[in-house]
C-alpha cells in the first residue's frame, strides 16, 4: 500500500547512459540518504493565456528552467509548443526548445512528452519521434495510449530515457505485460482520477500495489493535477518518492494563492521536503 518506500538502487547504472552523463547534483538526498528528485514541469497542456508566466517558446522555457533548477529542480519537463502556441512534436521545435533550455541549464535533465493529445495518430506520433534530430534526455509515455510499446522500442533505440506513465491500474498491468519496467527511468504514477484528493490516492494505491506485487524496483514518481497537486507531493514525500511540480500541474501554491512562476512552485515544494526531512 502506498507509503511503503521502495528499495532504491544504490547506483544509477539503469538509466541509459547518456541520461547518467547529465544527471544534475540538484537533486536532493533524503533522510535515509536516497536520491530524491523534485523535477520541474514547466508548461504541459496549459493553453496560452491560463497563467502571466506560462513559458511557450524556447525563450521563454529556457528562462524558467533557469529559475526552477536554482529553486531546487532536479531535472525539467516541457512541452515544446510551435510558432501558434500549440503542442507540436515537429523536429524544428523540439529541437529549439530542448537546445534553449540545455544550454540555460547544462547538466540538467531536459524532458519531453510524447502524449497522443499532441498528436493522435500512432503511425504519425511515432515517425515525428524518429524524426527529432535534438531529442530530450528522457520523454514521459503514457501507458493507455495505442502504439505504446512500439514508441517504447523506438525511443530505446535512440536512447532515449523513458518515463512510464501510469494513470490507473490498468496501466500497470499494461506495463507489468510489457516487461518494460525495468527499462524505464522511472515510473510516473499520475492518478486521472481528479474528482477528490481520496479518489487519486486510491487510485495511486492501486497503481503501486501492482507494482509490488510483480516486484518492480524501478524508481517511482508520484504527483497530481490541480486539486491533488500538493497532497499528492506531500504523499510523495511522505513515501520517499520522487516528485515533481510546476505550472503543468497546478497555478496555486499550497494556501490556494496564484504562484508566481514555475521557479516559486519548485521552491515552495522544496520548503515542504525540507519540512519533512526528506533533504
């Protein structure tokens, strides 16, 4: 049941090797001497206009990935938009945007999506993929989505580090089946079910319960949207999992107040790792 920190391993060594080489020292130890990552997750789906400091262009990503990872962010996750504002998995705007926010925070770990809202056809998601000619360090896959284990193939190949996402049971199962699991950075436990914080706890109970039972050992990540953003950052911390926090998953600090940028966000999750003497 959630709350029973996993064994961690006591090297990196499964992560592929280009994502160990820039692995940041921003990451913070846990009480018990884990490695704990607090990851930024600069802008997601959030449309242009829902937030004054939502970063779209490479500019502007590059700028916020600055003031997280000197907030206390471990490794950045974006969502590189085109010319309109749009999501776009298009070589030239992946590469723009991965290029800005690496070279404004070298050594850091700069991620990507491959969600199908960005692009729903498996066939075309899969060759705009195999088309990048900059690719992120790691990229989150999202295990209810057709072409999963195709997109997992393709972006092993590449070396490409893959972040599991899990957003319900059956997603788990779906990756247990896969034997991927141990290919993976690590695992995002990302409850869908944003009806009530007890609804996307217990969705995330059931999603690490599998999990256990098949004996995976690969680092977990545990985090929420909007409503269950900080409780489930605060279980996060209470279980000894990574986690993460930015303007993709919420616009308000913990007293429900508007946040500044991504950077306040990240340092206010640090203050409550800090707290719970996780660092």
């Amino acid at each position: 049941m959630l709350g029973r920190a996993i064994r961690r391993p006591t090297t990196d060594d499964r992560r592929p090797r280009m994502l160990r080489r820039r692995w940041s020292s921003s990451v913070v130890r846990s009480s018990t001497g884990q490695i704990m990552l607090i990851k930024a997750c600069l802008n997601g789906s959030r449309e242009p206009g829902s937030h004054p400091a939502l970063p779209l262009t490479p500019t502007q990503l590059a700028d916020a990935a600055r003031d997280a990872v000197a907030a206390g962010a471990g490794a950045l996750h974006i969502h590189p938009r085109g010319a309109d504002g749009s999501q776009s998995f298009a070589p030239n705007d992946v590469a723009a945007s991965v290029a800005a926010v690496r070279a404004a925070c070298p050594g850091v770990p700069v991620g990507g999506t491959t969600a199908a809202w960005v692009e729903p056809d498996p066939a075309r998601r899969l060759a705009l993929v195999q088309s990048w000619t900059l690719c992120p360090d790691f990229v989150s896959v999202n295990f209810s989505e057709e072409g999963t284990e195709q997109l997992c193939a393709a972006l092993l190949h590449a070396a490409i580090g893959i972040e599991a996402g899990l957003a319900s049971a059956n997603d788990a199962r779906l990756l247990i089946e896969s034997g991927l699991a141990a290919r993976c950075v690590r695992l995002l436990i990302e409850p869908d079910d944003e009806t009530t914080v007890a609804a996307a706890l217990a969705a995330a109970q059931a999603i690490e319960a599998l999990l256990d039972q098949a004996d995976i050992r690969t680092p977990r990540l545990l985090h929420g949207f909007d409503a269950s953003a900080w409780p489930l950052l605060d279980e996060a911390l209470r279980c000894g999992y990574d986690t993460r926090i930015g303007l993709e998953d919420t616009l308000v600090l913990p007293d429900g107040s508007s946040a500044r940028d991504n950077a306040q966000l990240v340092a206010t999750a640090r203050e409550r790792a800090e707290r719970a003497g996780r660092i």
